[in-house]
C-alpha cells in the first residue's frame, strides 16, 4: 500500500483508449467479434440492414446501464483524519473517494479499509495494530451513523446493498487488509465481524503471525511455507462467524493452502491476472483456476504497475524527465536519487514543512502536466481503462465471467487513466460496453459476482453455526 500523495504517481485524465493489441489478440475479444461479424453476415443475406450505432447511441447505452446496475468497489483505503465532524467525506476532499465523488461518477458501494501494516509479532505490536483497526472501524461507523447517515449506510449482506442503493444513498462495506490487529486471540475475528467486517486478508507486505506475504518473493525468505497454525484456525473461524477470506496479499502458497481448507469461497479483493502483469501482488493461472474451482471472485485492481508495469515504468520516467525540467525552471529543488530519496527527505520534516513541499511540488506537476501530455502521451502512453478490461477480458476467458469482478484500491495507489477516482466510474462502464459485454454481464462484473459470494459464505456460516 502507498500513501495517495506519491510525489512520483502523476495523475492523468484522458477519455478511455480503444482495444489494445493485447487484447484483440485475447480469445475472448476474438469471440466477441466473431460474434458480432457473423450477426452482421446474417442480417446481410436477410436483406435486414443493420443499424449502426453511433458514439453517442454507445455512450448514452453505456450510460443507462450504469445507471441500473450497482457498482461495487472492494477496496478504498481511509484515514481517519477524514472522518472528524470538521473534514470528512461529506467533502470534496483531495482524495480519490468522497461522497461528492461517489455520487458524481455513479459508485455506489465501497468498502472501506481497515487497513494495518505489518510490525513486530510481539504482544505490544499487537496491541499498537489492534488500537489502529478499532480507530480505523470507528471512523467508519461515524461517517455512517453521525457524519452523513443520510447519504451513506453500512451494509452487512447483499440485501443490505440493495436496499440502500433503492434508497438513493451511498453503500459503505468494511474490508480488514491484513489480519495482523488480531495478534494471537482468534476471537477477534468475531469481534471484527461484529464491527462489521466483512472481509479479511491473513497477511499484507510482510510475513504475518497468520500467513506468508507474496513479499516472500522478493526477498526469498518465508516464515511458515503457507499458513501458520493460527491460520489456519483463522480460515476455520471466518468460515464459522462469516467473514469473506481475501487473498490479495498473502503469498501463492497460502492462498493454495487456504483454498484447499476452506468451506465457503473466497476472494481477491485487488488484485489482477500475472499473465499479463509480473507481479506477485497478481494472482497466476494456477492461483485463478484453483479461485474458480472455489466459486470466488478476484476484483481485478486499477493500480498502473500491477497491470502493465513496462508501460508505466516506461511513461513515468519520461514524465519525470519533464517534472524535474520544470522544478529546475521554478527554482524547486528535487533531492538526487529518484522517489525513495524524496520519501526519505519528506520524512525527516515536520508536518508543516511536509505540506509546504507537497503544496509546492504539485504546483509543479501542475505546470508540467501539459508538456507531458503533449510530448509524453505520443510516445510513452499511461496505463488506462483500457489495461484494466484487458485484465478483465484475459481472466473472463480464463476462469468464467461469474469469477471477475472490479476494484481500484483508491487512495492507497490506485487509479488509472480514465479511472483515476470515483468520479470517472462511468469510463468504465462505457469501456465495458466498447468491449461487447452485456448489461447482464457488466451487473456481474460490477457486483453481483462479489455479492453471491458474500451470500455463499454468510450461509455456509450459518450451516456451521447450526451444527453442519
């Protein structure tokens, strides 16, 4: 997870790109078209003459779809410094996800994070983790039932979302990234379903006291080859009180093991197709077959270098080229050595100094945003909409359309060209419809897949809890 404000993430907004070369060669893109050829031919050798549907038929097409089906968003990241009676989502915050953003673009569900990074598996790291979860659930009981509750309410089930979207008010879910804040009590699990959970992940960046993290990769060191004990009686009591298991960061052979264990499905809450971005936050062919086998759902990310991490390495160094060209025009210094040296002198300000940098070098990026338009976008394009229903499209063909759904993990570094906050929900939508999807699908892309699986665990819950 990155902070949203990453000095080296430049944010970019352009309408989303047709079809990639990817994905036109993709099976299931071919499909499509043959379909749509064929449908032609016949309507030729009837003498029916088709009708042609314009860009703004599409749009407005794409439009009413996203009007009627629920969008469903499974991982937003929070801080808590949002959720005050002075500043909070009632807002238009320079955030990627507010009430006034949600509304605007049509995102009708978020799961809103509970989120805590790993530390030390020691009892006071525990403690300091467990302390930060309960702040973190608070908040999010506050903007829902002190803050704004009449325009958004918690959801605990599906009928929950429906009910709430029927009222014309915003969805909030909770979704806990990493199971770390339950240190070594499992009762803690029910406790975070009765703070309203409704998703948990045993591991984030980081080995954990419950699973391995795909960090393991990278480093080439693992703790417990999968699962530890704890863990797996965490699969068992999530299974029990009704929790979604989430897979999204804990490493390929905890995920294998979890599968192999669990009774309900599970998810991926963000993450995308390996095949076509190498990256261990991505789950491979193996990890998603054995997904579909489950019945789960993974939610494919917008993050840039989960889905196409050439293209993004390649245009972020040619906008960065630009925004240090610029900063040295407007007399703003930049410290030698790329983003890690800019984090580390961020991190030795003050907070006051730390929002004067930041206020100043986004004044830079602002001056630089139409030079990298102009001479970056030619050569070196940003990952866009178009990438992310690339992943969509690869894994629909892999493991069932029943199987994909949609997320963003906004304000914790996500967002893509087109969709870069909840505002440009819509793009899309309308990048879906380009594709030849369906209303029925898009509806299953957009929720109903994560919601059957939300209703699949909550009753094998309550099998367990009857004794079965």
């Amino acid at each position: 997870m990155m902070a949203r404000t990453d000095p080296f993430a430049y944010n970019h907004r352009l309408d989303p790109t047709h079809p990639s070369e990817r994905v036109m060669n993709n099976p299931f893109f071919r499909l499509r078209h043959a379909t749509t050829v064929a449908l032609l031919a016949v309507a030729a050798c009837t003498g029916a003459e088709p009708a042609a549907e314009s860009e703004a038929d599409l749009v407005e097409r794409a439009r009413g779809i996203h009007e009627r089906v629920i969008t469903l968003d499974t991982h937003v990241d929070i801080n808590t410094a949002n959720f005050t009676a002075q500043r909070n989502y009632t807002q238009d915050l320079p955030t990627q996800v507010d009430l006034p953003k949600m509304e605007s673009g049509g995102l009708d569900v978020a799961w809103l994070i509970v989120y805590t990074g790993q530390g030390l598996l020691n009892a006071d790291a525990y403690a300091d983790g467990y302390a930060n979860a309960v702040d973190k659930f608070d908040a999010i009981h506050r903007l829902t039932t002190e803050i704004a509750p009449d325009r958004i309410e918690l959801a605990l089930t599906s009928d929950d979302v429906r009910r709430i979207a029927a009222e014309g008010k915003s969805v909030a879910m909770i979704g806990v990234e990493n199971g770390y804040p339950i240190g070594e009590d499992i009762g803690r699990v029910e406790e975070f379903h009765e703070r309203g959970a409704r998703y948990l992940s045993l591991a984030h960046n980081g080995h954990s006291q419950l699973a391995d993290s795909n960090t393991g990769e990278g480093s080439g060191e693992w703790l417990h080859s999968g699962l530890s004990d704890l863990g797996r009686e965490a699969v068992a009591e999530m299974n029990r009180v009704g929790i979604m298991i989430d897979l999204s960061h804990p490493s390929k052979e905890a995920n294998l093991e979890t599968l192999a264990l669990t009774r309900a499905p599970v998810i991926a809450s963000h993450s995308a197709a390996r095949a076509l971005g190498e990256h261990s936050r991505n789950m491979d062919d193996e990890q998603l077959l054995a997904l579909a086998e489950n019945g789960g759902v993974i939610q494919t990310v917008a993050f840039r270098s989960y889905l196409n991490p050439e293209k993004n390495d390649a245009h972020n160094a040619a906008a960065q080229e630009i925004i240090a060209q610029v900063a040295d025009e407007m007399g703003f210094e930049l410290p030698p050595g790329g983003r890690g040296a800019l984090f580390r002198a961020m991190q030795a300000m003050t907070d006051a100094e730390r929002e004067a940098y930041m206020a100043e070098y986004q004044r830079v990026q602002a001056a630089a945003a139409p030079r990298i338009r102009e001479e970056v976008y030619p050569v070196a394009p940003p990952v866009s909409v178009s990438d992310l229903v690339d992943h969509i499209d690869y894994m629909v063909e892999l493991i069932g359309l029943e199987h994909v759904g949609i997320s963003s993990d906004f304000d914790g570094g996500g967002g893509v060209e087109g969709w870069d906050d909840a505002s440009e929900t819509f793009n899309v939508t309308l990048e879906l419809v380009r594709r030849g999807y369906s209303e029925e699908e898009i509806d299953m892309l957009w929720s109903g897949n994560l919601l059957r699986v939300l209703d699949e665990v909550q009753a094998v819950a309550a099998e367990i809890q009857a004794g079965g």
